[in-house]
C-alpha cells in the first residue's frame, strides 16, 4: 500500500489513474476512496476534490448498475478527510462519519429496487428454511428491518476504515509513527460520549425509528474502545496475539469494547495506566 501511495503522490495524473483503475472494481474501488482520503489530507479540499471528481466517473456506474456503495463512499470519504485535515481532531472526523451513516441509512426511502431485493432475498431463504425444517422463528420483515439497521453502519465504517488508510499512508510517507499515535490517543469528549450513550440506551427501548440505528451510535464509542485497547497492549509491551484477542473480543462480545470506550472517555484510562 506504502508503493501505491508513493505513486499517487507523485502528481495528480497518478491519483485520477489509480482512482479510475480501481474504482470499477467491487473489491478495489475501497482504495479509490482511500486515494482521494490520502490527496485530501496532503494536497488540501481543492486538490482532493478534482481527484474525487474523476472518482465518480467509476462510481456512478456502478450506481447506475444498482450499487449506490461506492458513492457514498467517496463523497463520504472526502468529507471525513476534509473534517481531519481541518480539525486534526479524530472525534470530530467520526462524528461526521456518523452523519455519513445517517444520510445514507435515510437514502434507503429512495432505494425502492434495493430495498424490494433484500427482501426477495430474505423471503426465498426462509422459504427454504420452512422446507427444510417446516418452521422458522422470524417473519421476513424482522429480518429485513435487522439487516438495514446495519446499512448506515456499515457505510460510517467504511469511510473511517478508508480514512484510516489514508492517514497510516500519510504517516508513512512524511511522519512515521503518527497515525499510530494518533490512534493510540483517541478519545471522545464526555460531553460527546454522553449524547451517544443516550441515544444508545432510547435505541435499546426499541422507540423507532432509534431503534433501527442502535449500530450507528454504537460507532464511536467501539472505535473509542479499540483506541484504548491498542494503547494498553502497546503500554504493557503485549504483542499481536494479544491484539487479535481484542478483536475476538470485538466479534464476540462487542458491548464490551464498547463499555471500554465509554469507561475511557469518562475515567481517562490512559493516565491512570501512565501513573501505574
């Protein structure tokens, strides 16, 4: 990845390449995001906007062909590396990925083909379901509702997981080291993380149409929650296997990487771990 940076530094003509070339491919159009996140946060908005421009020639047809996702990816990509370049303000650049989240959660309402698509999908499994066993627990409507309650998070997640590329890409090109730290430091306001566990917990209560993006809000604080766990692993020396437990962690029992994130950001665990 650290080659590919290389390359679209050297100029615009290679960003507009690379973001062409990779743009019109379901598994590589993630790094046409990336690519016009990485412009953005060196070059600045101008400069990022040009290279975002070209980036829509891959992503509007693939939205014409039925897939809105690169779409949003590169507009909300875009937008959360202009947010980090202004502020340098990592709670700032996941809170607009939140927002990023929400419009495209809401964009469902004029999704009509995707929408009737998930649920043909949905009742045709069931449907083999009810001939296999002769029951099911959930009518297609319960599962349709739990899997669109993710689409907005999903797309909050990618554009940060983008915009993560970015920065390392930048780290490693003109600051070793500094996405690490950035990361590492990662922590909400309190004031912040009070709003998001409450909105939290009034989605818990199941009142709509909260109810549906429970894992949007549930966003900062995980990340948050992850922030602290590297930075604990790298304070006491642990190595990559106790890495990949706190994403076993995160895949099994997330509420409590995302109780971690809420803890930090009221009891500052940084230093208390530093004064230990």
């Amino acid at each position: 990845m650290r080659g590919l940076a290389e390359y679209v530094m050297l100029g615009r003509r290679q960003a507009i390449i690379i973001v062409l070339l990779c743009g019109f491919f379901p598994l590589l159009y993630f790094f046409s995001a990336a690519i016009v996140a990485l412009v953005t946060l060196r070059k600045g908005r101008n400069e990022g906007l040009i290279v975002l421009l070209w980036s829509m020639l891959p992503a509007g047809t693939l939205w014409a062909m039925g897939d809105s996702s690169p779409m949003f990816l590169m507009l909300g990509t875009f937008a959360l590396a202009a947010v980090l370049r202004k502020t340098e303000s990592w709670q700032f650049a996941i809170l607009a990925a939140l927002a990023v989240g929400l419009v495209t959660q809401l964009s469902l309402i004029f999704q009509p083909e995707y929408l009737a698509l998930v649920e043909g999908l949905v009742s045709d499994g069931l449907q083999e379901q009810l001939n296999q066993s002769g029951q099911t627990e959930y009518t297609v409507e319960q599962i349709v509702d739990l899997l669109l309650s993710f689409y907005g998070a999903y797309h909050a997640i990618m554009v940060i997981v983008c915009l993560m590329i970015a920065r390392w890409c930048q780290a490693a090109l003109y600051n070793p080291g500094g996405f690490r730290q950035e990361f590492h430091n990662l922590r909400f306001d309190p004031r912040v993380m009070v709003v998001l566990l409450g909105l939290i917990l009034v989605a818990l209560l199941d009142i709509p149409p909260l109810d549906l993006w429970l894992p949007l809000f549930s966003i900062g604080p995980m990340i948050a929650g992850l922030a602290i766990a590297h930075y604990t692993v790298a304070k006491k020396g642990g190595g990559v296997v106790w890495l990949v437990m706190v994403y076993l962690t995160l895949l099994m029992m997330a509420p409590a990487i995302i109780m971690l994130g809420l803890a930090d950001s009221v009891l500052d665990l940084r230093k208390r771990l530093d004064n230990s």
